[in-house]
C-alpha cells in the first residue's frame, strides 16, 4: 500500500526551524552553564502535598506563543498532566438490555473497602481504601485500592473525573444527593493527594440506553451496536431507529444520531421537570451540570467542568452523520453558551430569557443563572470528528466572554485518526497526520481564536504501541507545552499489551462497552492486583515544570537518559524561601540527577518527598540590566545531553507555529483523494467510502476560506 507523504508545515516554517536548529547547539552552550547550586539547600522531609489553589486563565497579547494558558494567583504557569479515572462510568455491559449498573453509588461502599472489579465492566471502581490516613501513608503498592495515592506516585497532578448524566438524573426532574455526595467523596480523595479534578459530564454514542437492535432487524451493512453511557433511559428519544452501527462504524449508530438530534432541538423530555429549570433535554441537562457546580463552586480542588465529551451531530436522516461546520455552530457553540451563561451568569449583552422559557435556540435571550461559577475553568471540546482528522470541523471564533474558558480537544494521533482508524494504514509519522505535533498545532490555532487554553483531556493508545504512540504524544505536548489527561488510569484486559490504560488488571473475558456479547466466561473474576504496566511508569513518571514564575519558554524530558531541561523568562524578582513564587520542578523518584540552574534565577531549595520524589524550588532573580524588562533562565536535571539541550534551545528560539483550519483541511484531502487512488484494491474501496462520507461531514466548501499562500 501506498503513504502520501504531506509536509508538516509550510515550506517557509520548515526552513526558518532548519536555521533554529543550526544555532541551537551554540546558543544552548551560552545558557546551559555549569551548576550554580552552592547556595541552595537539599533536604529530605515528610512533606505533605502541596495545598490546591483556584487557577485562572492568562492571555498572552505578545511575543512568540500567543495562546492562553492557566496559571495560579501568584502568576505561575501551570502545567497539568494526569489521567482520566473511568472507574465511576456508568457504561453498557454485553446483554445488558438497560439493566441496572454494576457498581454501587452509595458514598459508604467505598468508605475503607472497595467493590470487586466485574469481568463485565472494562475497568475497576474508583476507591481510596486507606483515605483516613494522612496522603504519603496511603499505599501506591499493587491491590491497595489506594487510586489517588497511586496517582500521586506518578507525579500526576490532574485527574478528569468520568461522569455521567444517567446517575447525576436517573428520574426526570430529581438531581441525585447520593451520587453528588460519591462525587464529592472522590473529589475528597483528589484534594487529599494534591490532584485537580476536571468533573466530565461524560457520553459515548449519546447513552448507554440505547440498546443493540435485535439481528435481522437492521438495514443493510448496519450491525447491531447500543450506546455507551451518557444519557439516561427517559432522555432516550432516538424516533425508533435502529441501534446498530453503519458500516461497522459504532458512531454512525441511527438511533444515536436521531437521540442527538432531538437533544440540539431541546425537545420536550418524557417525564416530570422537577428540580429541571425547563422541560427540553438541554434543560435537564444544564440543571445536572448546575447542580454540580453549585456543590463545587468553591472548591478549589475541583479545576472546572467539562460540559459534553466527544458531542456529535444528530441527523434523522438516511445516513447517520452531520455536517460537522453547520451542527458546530447551529447546536453545539450556541448548547455551550446557554451551559456557560447558567453556570456563570455571563450575560454578553443579552436580556435574561424567562425562567418559563430558559432556552432560546435562536440566542435572543441568555439562560437564567442557575449557579455562582466564577474562579473556576470551563472545558469544552469540539466534535468528536476531530479525533479522525486532527482539527475541528468549526469556524472557531468567540462564544463567550466568560474569562477561563478551556479548550478540551482529544488528540489520538496514528491511533484514532483516519488512515489508521478507517484505512488500517500504518501508524507511523509521513502520511496524514504528517507528524505527532499536528494535533496540537492546530488546537493552538482554535484555541486563539477562541480566547481559550488548551488542555488536551484524553489521548493514548493501547500499551503495546508506547514506543511509537505515547513517548511521540508526550513529546508533542511538551514541544507544544499542552497539559493532558491520558486515556485511562484503570483498566481490565486479557493481557497488558492491548489495555489502554495505566495499571492493569487480568481479566480473561473480552467485554464490550456497547452493550453487545463479549467473549469468554462472563463470570470469570478478574484479578484483584492491579498492575503498574512498565512502559507507562517509564514514560508518564516525567520530570516535569508544573508551575513556572515568569513564562515558560521551553522544556523536554528525555525517559532514557532520565535528564531534563527547560529555559524560561524571568520578569521580576522572585523571593527566596517563599515557594509560592518559586518555579516548582516535580522530579519523580525514578530520577536521581542533581539539579542545576543558570542564568537570571537561583536554586532555592529541593525537598525530598515520603515517596522520593523531589520537589526543585527555583527563585527568579532581577530580571536583567541597562533597564531590561526580561531575562532568561534555564533549569537542568541530570546531565542533559547536548542534543537535549540544543532541542530545548531551538524550541525556545523558534516555538512551533499554530496550523490553521483551511491548510490542515487541505492536507487530510489531498491525503484521502491520494488513499482513493491506491494500488491497494481495499485501501482504494475504502477510501472512496470514506470520502463520500467526508462529503457530508465537510460538505464541498470551506467557511473558513481557501489556506493562506
């Protein structure tokens, strides 16, 4: 089979990188001097974990790297990086028919015990066993049932909390007190280990309750396939479509597309309002979200909250697909506001809608405040045909005035993208996506436009690909300084291998998660120790700059050599002693080389953790002379290798540039129109498949316009 090779970028910003890195290596001998590390003091200590603090978002208005980024009150950039816990997912089991979840709600299942893992559910309930203990003397060893403190051990300082409107409402119209105590449990657990927590109102091929449709009763080419999780069985309205999967494709579902359909139309929800602001399925939906928020409104523990993950276009028609630009702003953009606008009571020059009619579809009119959201962030995603493509099918532009917007892409380069995902191409660097940075580069460029910053909340692969997939995505976000949320902290499989997870659990059945029959002995008990899978620990235990006094310039970790090195932009003093304004450097315990600082800061001190891990504290030191505004600093750990070094130097002097919409959608074609044309007979067949069906999700024209020349 044939790869079309496409060029990363520009040929221009290909060149002006090739002159970067010529200079790199010199200019990195000028900053990376020999160690000024008399002064500092190195101690161990008991230390607990760092207290959590509100963060909020910085919009840069110059100098190289214009996206927003988060920061805390001291004006630190903050750099996050984590998992997501799946382990309260209310998520379809094999022959599960709408039946009842595996895993209890109640608060007091989980208080110093935690629930047996079900060989029917892909991953184990989330606990915390050992949670009346202080944080470091809870156990991260193997089958503790200590989730957080595992966490922790990791260096992870982000968990995305996976939850789901089918147990926040189980009944029209009543906001469950229960699962909202289990979520502030959990959120308890996080705060305790020094771990943010993005609640995710979360869905998969819209609810878990739309059930596989019967054999023999689907159309043509259509295989029976349920829903995930996600709604609850009343918010269901699916017009009597079959629940199967067009093409063996799990998103191109009829009764999924038609229950989303009748979502973006908000229309009239079976059962009572109750405690729901109105009676529309947007209107139930935005009550849970605002239920959620009044509880945690002023927690700082809790980041923020994602309002719907992957959302896909509805379509009562034929063929189960939208086009992703016109259902991007007609549903999506105007669903996100109305949530914001109820969450936070940003107005942007709107009259309040009445409280007998919240919801204007039209936009006349804002949704009326339901809660006080206002030092906390909000997360959203584009449609999940981002995932296949590397960009958002949207016309990105402002939506909302509200300050701490967070742009929440999923970036699965070479594992969920199109030549992979629908082609079976190779999963390698040189055909589309042409490279690893991609992803990212062009959420920078939506993030901009959408006064926005970035945190890319799911990405990874299974385990037996980390050498290409997940060391590439790591560097990715760190040549990009994108915080993640890799997918996912727990789960169950037959081996390590294909889990995409962090640790694992053997399991010898193969469930689905769409409601369809596994594989095996359902009844099989999965193993109760879960594993640390080696690849992950070596490559997710990162020496990594979580907050950074002045900006951070460039960074870059290298798992082999165990060495680190960033540089930075001191713009005032930093004061010794208080590491409230230090650059706080988290070294895991896997990692024993000496820190070495130069230039316009000073080593304060490093402390060692009960776990072994350290904390670097860095001081800024005056910015510079002759009246300069600015000074660099730069930060090693271990011996950094001159390659290391000279990268870090490159990316500081010539950051990687935002790749627009119009150029990305020009690369995925030009790709796609090459695939159609395959000496490969089935890479050809299939390509032309799936270019019909990107005629309908991109339609013949561009709103963006033409890519620049």
């Amino acid at each position: 089979m044939s790869l079309l090779r496409c060029p990363a970028v520009p040929g221009q910003r290909r060149f002006l990188r090739a002159v970067a890195l010529v200079g790199a290596a010199l200019a990195a001998t000028l900053l990376f001097v020999p160690p000024r590390a008399a002064n500092a003091s190195t101690r161990s200590t008991g230390a607990g974990v760092q207290a959590l603090t509100f963060l909020h978002v910085v919009t840069p208005t110059s100098g190289p790297d214009i996206t927003p980024y988060l920061a805390d009150s001291a004006g630190r950039q903050v750099l996050l990086h984590g998992a997501a816990a799946v382990g309260m997912e209310d998520v379809a089991y094999p022959n599960a028919n709408g039946g009842p979840a595996i895993f209890p709600v109640a608060p007091s299942a989980y208080q110093g015990r935690c629930p047996r893992a079900s060989a029917l559910i892909p991953q184990p309930p989330l606990c915390e066993v050992q949670a009346a203990r202080p944080a470091f003397a809870q156990s991260a060893a193997p089958g503790s049932g200590d989730d957080f403190a595992q966490m922790r051990a990791l260096g992870f300082n982000v968990v995305r909390l996976v939850l789901n409107w089918s147990q926040l409402e189980p009944t029209a119209g009543t906001y469950s007190t229960t699962y909202l105590n289990r979520v502030a449990q959990v959120v308890g657990w996080a705060r305790q280990q020094g771990i943010y927590v993005i609640l995710d109102m979360h869905q998969d091929q819209y609810s878990r309750y739309i059930v596989p449709a019967k054999k023999g009763t689907t159309p043509p080419g259509c295989t029976p396939s349920g829903g995930g999780d996600g709604a609850p069985a009343w918010a269901v309205q699916d017009d009597g479509k079959p629940g199967c999967a067009m093409f063996g494709i799990d998103e191109l579902n009829p009764a999924e597309s038609a229950s989303f359909y009748n979502f973006w139309q908000n229309a009239i929800a079976a059962g009572p309002q109750g405690q729901a602001p109105g009676t529309g399925l947007q209107d139930h939906y935005i009550g849970a979200l605002a239920a959620l928020a009044r509880r945690f409104q002023g927690d700082a523990a809790v980041l923020g909250y994602e309002l719907m993950n992957e959302p896909q276009p509805g379509s009562i028609g034929s063929t189960p697909a939208g086009n992703g630009y016109q259902a991007s702003s007609q549903d999506l953009y105007p669903f996100y506001t109305r949530a914001i606008e109820a969450l936070t009571g940003v107005r942007d020059g709107r009259p309040t809608c009445p409280a007998s009619a919240p919801t204007s579809l039209s936009g006349s009119c804002a949704y009326p405040q339901l809660a006080s959201v206002n030092r906390q962030q909000i997360f959203f995603e584009p449609l999940a045909y981002r995932n296949l493509v590397d960009f958002s099918v949207q016309v990105s532009a402002p939506f909302s005035s509200y300050p701490n917007l967070v742009f929440a892409p999923h970036v699965y380069t070479y594992a969920f993208t199109v030549e992979q995902d629908l082609l079976g191409l190779p999963a390698k660097p040189g055909g589309y996506p042409p490279n690893f940075t991609f992803g990212y580069q062009t959420a920078e460029s939506e993030a901009q436009a959408m006064h926005s910053a970035v945190l890319v909340t799911e990405f990874g692969d299974a385990a037996n690909t980390d050498p290409t997939i997940l060391a590439n995505e790591l560097a990715a976000q760190e040549a990009t300084q994108t915080g993640g949320t890799l997918w996912a902290w727990k789960g169950l499989s037959n081996v390590a291998g294909t889990c995409w997870c962090t640790r694992w659990q053997h399991s010898s059945y193969q469930t689905t998660a769409n409601g369809t029959a596994g594989k095996g002995n359902p009844k099989s008990v999965p193993s109760p120790v879960d594993l640390l899978i080696p690849s992950r620990q070596r490559l997710l235990m990162r020496v990594s700059p979580i907050a950074t006094a002045g900006r951070l310039d460039a960074y870059a970790y290298d798992p082999g050599s165990h060495t680190f090195a960033m540089l930075a932009t001191s713009t005032m003093a930093g004061r010794r002693g208080d590491h409230r304004t230090d650059t706080v450097i988290y070294i895991p315990s896997t990692v024993h080389g000496a820190v070495h600082v130069s230039g316009a800061a000073v080593l304060d001190s490093v402390v060692t953790r009960s776990d072994g891990s350290r904390m670097a504290f860095v001081a800024t030191t005056f910015p510079g002379t002759g009246g300069a505004s600015a000074a660099r600093y730069g930060v090693t750990v271990g011996p950094a290798s001159a390659s290391l070094t000279a990268r870090v130097t490159a990316e500081a002097s010539s950051p990687l540039q935002p790749i627009s919409e119009p150029v990305a959608r020009a690369m995925a074609e030009d790709a796609l129109n090459t695939e159609a044309h395959s000496s490969n007979a089935s890479v050809r067949s299939t390509a032309q498949l799936v270019q019909g069906l990107a005629g309908i999700v991109l339609g013949s024209t561009d709103p963006n316009g033409a890519p620049a020349s």
